[in-house]
C-alpha cells in the first residue's frame, strides 16, 4: 500500500520500502496552502507555486537487486523532468505584486528597487542533491523510518537495506531482531557487531544509511507557499525556508521562528547568512515543528553610490553604518561628505535632512520609512583640458596657471594619429608574409603624408562661461600655434575644449587641399603623385618625366571619382527606368496558342535577366581625351585640371581588334593598318540571325562611340568601310524583336557613349 506525503513542494507516493526524496532548493513565487491528503486519493504537488502530477517512487523490496548508481540516474530523470515543469510554469505564473513600501521608493526615486534578500528564493538552480545524498554524520540519531545497509560476509553472508520500523527495531534474515532507534550512526557499528557476535564467529561488518527517515513540519506566516511539507529528518530550518519559497515580500527576514511543543526554539536572521554567512543559529527540526514568518519589520531604502541598492528590514537601533554594511559599502564614486535622507515624520509628512558621513553621522539611528540617497561625485575636472579631433592622443590633460595652446600641442608630431602607425605596422607585417598585392586605393592612403589631412587653418576651443553657463567658442590658426605665434597661442582655461579638426570635417579652400594622382602604364616614372593647386594633366605628366616610346595615347584610360558617381547615377536611373517597363509591358497571349503563350513568357523572362545583369554593370568614370590616333609625347594632352583621385593609364600600342557580340565567331584578331569595320566582320563570320545589324556600333580605344546609325546621318561613305585602329571593340547588338517592352535599350550606342561603359562590360549586358 502507498502512502502519499507532501515533501519540498512534491507528492510522492511512497511504498514501505521507500522515503520521500528531501529537496534543499529555493523557489519563487508564492503559492496558498496545500494540505496532505491522506491515503491512495490522486494528489498533485506544488513546485514553486507551479501544479504537476505526483512522482513516484518505484517501490523495491528487493533492494539488493537494484544497484545504487541506477537508484541514483533514476531518481536524477525524474528530478530534472521536475524541474523543466517547474520552469515552464513560473515562466507563465504572474510574480509577486511590490509592497506599498517599493511603490513609494519608487515614486521618490524615480526607479523601482528590490527587497534586499529576496534575489535568495528568486531562481531554482539547475541541478541540485537532494538531502538524503549528503553524508550522514556520526552524531545522527537513528529513528523510525530510516533506512540501514549492512552487509557481512565470513561465517554469514547478509546482504539487505533494513528499514526501521516503529518499534525502532530491525530485522535481519537468519540472525534476527536488534533495537537500534535513539542511537547515534557513529556507534551503530560496533552495536550490532557486538550483538551478531553472540551468535556468529569469524565475520567482517559494513553498516551505511540508505534512505533517510521523513519528518513532517509546518511553515506558516508571511511565505510564499505555506503548508506542510515532508522532508528529511537532515533538514534544517534554511533547507525548509528553501523549499517553501522563502518569506514573502511582505515577510520578515530577520525574525523567522520556529516553534516545538509551543515553545520559541530559536527566532533565525537571514541578514547574518546573507551578510556574514553566518549559520550558527539554523537549527535542525524535529517532527512537528512549526516556522512562523510574521510581517516585515521597519523598513529603509538606500539608493545611489552604495554597491547593492535595495530595500532594508531594521532590528531596534540601527545605525545607518549598519544599513552600509548590509548594501556591501559605498561605491568608489560616492560623494562623501554627505548623505540626503528623506524622512516621514509622526506619520504625518515628509521632509528631507542629511547626515554628515563621519563617525557621528554614520551612528545616527535610522527610522522607519527613510530613503537614503548617497549622492555620485561630479563629473567635472577643477584642473583638466580635453583634447580631441585628429590627434595622436585624445583625452584629459592637467591644466595649469598660464598653460597655452603650443604647451598642450608643442609639436606636429604630436597629431599623428594612431591609425598611421596602426597601417605602417600593418605594411610591415604583409611585408614579411609576402604579401605585396596593394590596390590603388590602399596605394594612395599609405603614401600620402598625414599632415595634409589636417585643416592647420582653424582649430576651436569651446569654454564655458562660468556667469551664466553659456558655451564660447574660440577658434585660432593651428600650424602658427603649434609655432607658438603669440596672437594665434591662446592662452587655456580648466574644463576647456580643444579640438583638432581634419580637412574632410570641415571643407577648406581647393587651393589648400591635398590631392593625389595615380600614373600607370607606359609612364617614365610611373606611381602615385600630389597635384599642385590648379595643376594639369599635361603640366603633371611633363613634370613626373613624361611617357615612354611604347605609350599609345590614344588608348589612354582617364578615370575620374566624381564623373564616375555621375555615370553611376544615371546608370542606375536608366536601368530602374527599364526594370518599370519590363514589369509593366502588356504580354498579349493567345490562349488558344500555347506556342505563342510559351514564346511569350521565355521573351518576358529574358528581358527580366537582362535587367538583372545591367544592375551588375559598374560605370567605369572615364573620361573620353579626345587625343588623335597617332599622338604622341607628353605635350598631346591636354590642358585638364586635374581633382583628386584622378587615374591616367596609357598602354602600350595593342596588335588586335575586338569583335564581340551577336557574331558567329566573338574573338580579338590581328590589327593590319587600312583593315575596316566590314574587314573584321567578314573575319568573325558576320552577324547571325539574332544580330541587329542596323544598330552596329564601334568603342574607339579612346572610349568615344561610333554607331553605324550616326555614320550614315552625318557621312556618306558606309559603316563598314570605317577604318579601325588598334584597341578598337566592334559590336553587335541582339536584336530586339518586341515593339515597346524594351524601347528603352535600343540605342546600345548611346548606352555606351552617355553611361561610359566598356566594351567588356557591354558584352556581359547583352551577350
């Protein structure tokens, strides 16, 4: 027959072979008294205010036949199924309300604060062991209920888990009946020893505890969950407070009672565990007992510079030192000459006074309802200036009587920034991996010098006027202070500004801008350059020392940022244009033609892929010379003033000419001077069936565009008698059979001559 009992919160049911498990946990929530209900009577057990069905503990007379690791993995399953339940519950349970007393802290203060101890019962660990696993020490008293493991081997074997019963008596097979209840385990040894020596000679004797004897208490008051609760003849009054879910927040943490027979065995502070961890007073219970939470005592907030602000429960007479101590000291930036304490008076108004925090003032006693607040020191430095901007070092520096601009920068040196320093050790570390691949960017921001990169024109300090808290601004030439120019080297005040700007902060003057260049190819001296203020391509190019005898001019390459944002920009206008056109063109099907519905819906397909690859096309900047075919020489550029991050290429004279597009053979051939357009087309095969050959167009190597539809407006002699030059791209166009759904990318020539793209990325738009 079972016996159901209610033990931490669970209901076990329990056979005569078996005690309920003890679980020393805290859980949180409150929950309303649960009675033990007697007999077989289907039950349900409260784990943290949360319901579940009973665990049940598997009954086995026959202990011997069950190893104690698989007692324990068991016991472990059911623990942590538990447990997840538990979990899951208090994930869905509404917390506790706040007392009155946080509502009103929280209204002074602007911020809620906890009740100092709670935080104990808040969470239930993952994994705990649950009493009747701890060791057992010499000093326990067998009672009735415990469980006794004794073996003997030699002239009797004995193999057997004795369970004593209510006589305090045990029974072992073959030797008999041994009174063992109101002994201590550490004399159980020799006890029984000494009995089964009168009967049996020549043996050896292990005697341990199995399961341990349950006891039942009561926990009432001011709890989270008070009722009954079976635990462990182990337990103590901690590991029942534990399992109750500890005081409410409405309950005392400092006068827990507990009460035997109807008398006060001992009144338990858990101030002296949290604080001090001090123990000494939890006792262990005794069948019956009953813990008594009452209401809070007076209560105190301390809030601010203290190390764990929170609500406080006083005992008579104490000191606001005390109250320091239980908030775990002031913080390192308390302000500490005074603290502000606001006061209820006889219950009838407030009102705010302070305590001085010297030896008198921290043992001023406090008083019910007081809200202590530790002030925070100032943030402001009596004798700091803040440097910050384009500096090696930002931050604080100490100030001192005629302290000036040149002594808190006394050097250029001193605004090289750390980022510089960071790329040089960068290039030294790819230096000795072997990595030399630099692009052209990289290029240009590890040559150029970082001096240019500041505005040594202004520099500001911002002062405060300490009259009426206005802000000033004051700005100076930074390069003549630095030099310290006595007009420009203003003198410094505590608490002021200093900020060093970049040229990209603030917009200077083109004149006073650095500028750089980048010179590849077929260059005497090719690399990355500054640009002297409204200087030119064909001024530069002479000064760095002109091109070589292989360079081809006419092929040159200049890109420009700015024209390339530009084409970009346009690019992107043009193809979200024909994307619009694409999904809002008419697709007129014949439903009773599924050819021509399949014919209809490929075509809208590829126009769909053929705005997709234009979004993958990138504007290349470039910008068309306009130089002859047989240039040469420095002096043939012109005369163009150049930005910064301008880029020239001139390659050496190509032997081939590109024919791309919708011909039978897409391939470079060899350059012979007079060859024409027709020349070439002849040699690629000619246009296929899908070429437009209406719209054929050639991209010069300078990147201007001649189309076959301009030649015949503005020449008289025919497209394809137009003599080519080396670098020269024929193309030829897909010709697009569909009336409006892509108007827009007829004129391939215009795409390339308004847009800038290249023969190659042409070719990847339409293949």
């Amino acid at each position: 027959m079972f016996k159901l009992v209610r033990m931490c919160g669970f209901i076990l049911a329990v056979s005569p072979w078996t005690l309920p498990q003890t679980l020393s946990n805290p859980f949180p929530q409150a929950q309303g008294p649960q009675q033990q209900e007697p007999g077989n009577q289907q039950s349900s057990g409260s784990l943290g205010g949360a319901q579940f069905p009973a665990v049940v503990t598997r009954p086995s007379p026959n202990i011997s036949n069950v190893s104690p690791t698989q007692e324990a993995e068991e016991h472990q399953r059911e623990l942590q199924k538990a447990q997840q339940a538990e979990r899951a519950k208090q994930a869905a349970t509404p917390s506790e309300p706040d007392t009155e007393f946080q509502e009103f802290v929280a209204s002074s203060l602007g911020k809620r604060l906890p009740i100092f101890g709670h935080n104990l019962f808040e969470n239930v660990p993952s994994t705990f062991a649950p009493l009747d696993r701890v060791q057992v020490t010499p000093e326990y008293i067998i009672g009735a209920g415990d469980e006794l493991v004794i073996r003997a081997w030699g002239q009797i074997n004995v193999d057997v888990r004795a369970l004593v019963d209510r006589s305090g008596s045990i029974y072992l097979p073959h030797v008999g009946v041994f009174s063992v209840a109101g002994l201590h385990f550490g004399e159980l040894h020799d006890y029984l020893n000494t009995e089964m020596g009168k009967l049996f000679k020549g043996f050896q004797l292990s005697v341990a505890m199995g399961q341990l004897r349950s006891i039942q208490v009561y926990v009432v008051g001011q709890v989270n969950r008070p009722g009954t609760y079976t635990i462990s003849s182990l337990s103590s009054l901690v590991d029942a407070l534990f399992a109750s879910g500890g005081p409410s927040k409405r309950g005392s943490l400092r006068n827990i009672q507990v009460k035997r027979d109807g008398k006060d065995v001992t009144t338990f502070d858990l101030y002296d565990l949290i604080v001090s961890g001090d123990k000494s007073k939890d006792i262990k219970l005794m069948p019956g007992d009953v813990i008594y939470i009452p209401p809070s005592g007076p209560m105190v907030a301390l809030a601010g510079s203290v190390n764990a602000a929170a609500i406080f429960e006083l005992r008579d007479h104490t000191s606001l030192a005390e109250a320091i101590r239980y908030a775990g000291g002031m913080t390192n930036t308390v302000l500490g000459q005074r603290a502000v304490v606001e006061r209820i008076d006889s219950h009838r108004e407030r009102r705010a006074e302070d305590f001085a925090l010297d030896p008198q003032g921290l043992a001023r006693e406090l008083q019910d309802g007081d809200i202590i607040r530790f002030l925070r020191i100032s943030s402001k430095f009596d004798n700091g200036v803040t440097l910050r901007g384009n500096v090696a070092v930002p931050g604080l520096y100490p100030w001192h009587q005629g302290m000036r601009v040149h002594d808190l920068i006394p050097d250029r040196a001193s605004l090289v920034t750390d980022d510089y320093w960071k790329r040089q050790n960068q290039l030294a570390v790819d230096a000795s991996s072997g990595d030399f691949r630099i692009s052209g960017s990289q290029l240009k921001n590890d040559v150029k010098r970082l001096s240019s990169e500041i505005n040594w024109e202004y520099a500001a300090i911002q002062r405060m006027n300490p009259e009426d808290l206005t802000p000033h601004v004051l700005h100076f030439n930074l390069g003549k202070a630095i030099a310290a120019d006595p007009q420009e080297n203003l003198e410094l005040k505590p608490n002021d500004v200093v900020t060093i700007f970049a040229q990209t902060d603030i917009q200077v003057p083109i004149a006073d801008r650095s500028k750089f260049i980048h010179l590849e190819g077929e260059f005497n001296n090719p690399g990355v350059y500054e640009i002297a203020p409204g200087e030119t391509l064909r001024h530069l190019v002479e000064r760095v020392g002109g091109v070589t005898r292989q360079a081809y001019l006419f092929g040159s390459e200049f890109d420009r940022e700015s024209t390339r944002m530009d084409q970009q920009q346009r690019l992107d206008q043009y193809v979200n244009n024909l994307d619009q056109s694409v999904q809002a063109a008419p697709v007129a099907v014949s439903f009773a033609d599924p050819l021509a519905a399949a014919a209809a819906k490929a075509q809208s397909e590829a126009d769909r892929q053929t705005v997709q690859r234009m979004r993958n096309v990138r504007a290349s900047g470039r910008v068309v010379l306009e130089l002859r075919p047989n240039a040469t020489g420095a002096d043939a550029l012109p005369n163009l003033v150049l930005e910064d991050g301008d880029r020239l290429l001139i390659p050496f004279r190509p032997a081939t000419v590109n024919v791309i597009g919708s011909v039978y053979n897409s391939n470079a051939f060899i350059y012979r001077p007079g060859k024409t357009v027709g020349d070439y087309l002849r040699l690629a095969g000619g246009a296929t069936r899908g070429g437009d050959k209406g719209r054929e167009f050639v991209i010069r190597a300078d990147g201007s565009t001649v189309s076959k539809q301009q030649h015949s407006r503005l020449l008289s002699s025919s497209f394809e008698s137009t003599r080519l030059m080396p670098g020269d791209s024929i193309v030829v166009p897909v010709k697009v059979s569909r009336g409006a759904t892509l108007q827009l990318i007829r004129d391939y020539a215009t795409i390339v001559g308004q847009l800038g793209l290249a023969a190659g990325g042409l070719s990847a738009v339409f293949p």
